[in-house]
C-alpha cells in the first residue's frame, strides 16, 4: 500500500494535503482496500462550513456505509465532481480522488494530523 509522505493522515483514515489556507481531504489507499469496491460518494455542499469532528462526507461501498468527520474546522471550497460519475477512482487513484477541497479555519488544528510512517505504524 501507498502512503506519501507529503500528506499528513488522521486516526480515522483520511489523508490531508495543504497549499496555502486549502486543504484537500480524501481516503487513504488502506481504507479505501478495506472498503472494497465503491459505489457512491456523498459529497458535501460547497460553501458549508463544517466544525472539526462534524460528518462531512459517506462513502458506501459493497461491503458497508462509512460517515466521514473533519479533521479540521472549514469551509468547502470545491468538491470533485469526478466521483459523481466514477465513484470507483478513489479505489484506483486514492491519493488523486479527493473530496473535498476546505478553506481552513484554524491551520492549527492540523497539529493533531500524523506522518505517513505514523499513520502505517498504526495500522500494525
């Protein structure tokens, strides 16, 4: 599995990369292989904001429904549209099949994000 090192993850399996005052929020390649085959993506609302630890996102897949939380307080900017028709690019591309772009509230809240070898430690 896949876990680049310019990212930073959460606990719950999402992976964050920031350019500037955006963040960009997907799947990371272990949950969406533990996830299986993906069906449907709900896609949040772009201009909602969302406080950290709000379900922003579900990702139904053939095996089960997973609510997905911010990891960070903010307001989407853009979602991909992508993932309307081809729901299944997060299992073919998980780092390129974001969801969600977020303009951050308090970049300090990413403090609490981990590496990427903290992340695959974790999952052992």
């Amino acid at each position: 599995m896949n876990y680049p090192d310019d990212l930073k993850y959460n606990r719950e399996h999402l992976w964050i990369k920031t350019e500037g005052n955006t963040a960009y929020v997907g799947i990371t390649d272990y949950a969406q292989n533990e996830l299986g085959e993906i069906l449907y993506v709900d896609l949040p609302e772009v201009g909602k904001k969302y406080a950290k630890g709000e379900q922003f996102s579900e990702v139904e897949s053939a095996k089960v429904n997973s609510t997905l939380c911010m990891p960070f307080t903010g307001t989407v900017k853009e979602v991909n549209e992508k993932l309307d028709d081809e729901p299944e690019f997060i299992n073919q591309a998980p780092y390129e099949a974001w969801i969600a772009k977020f303009e951050l509230h308090d970049p300090d809240e990413l403090s609490d994000m981990i590496s990427a070898s903290e992340y695959k430690a974790g999952l052992k």
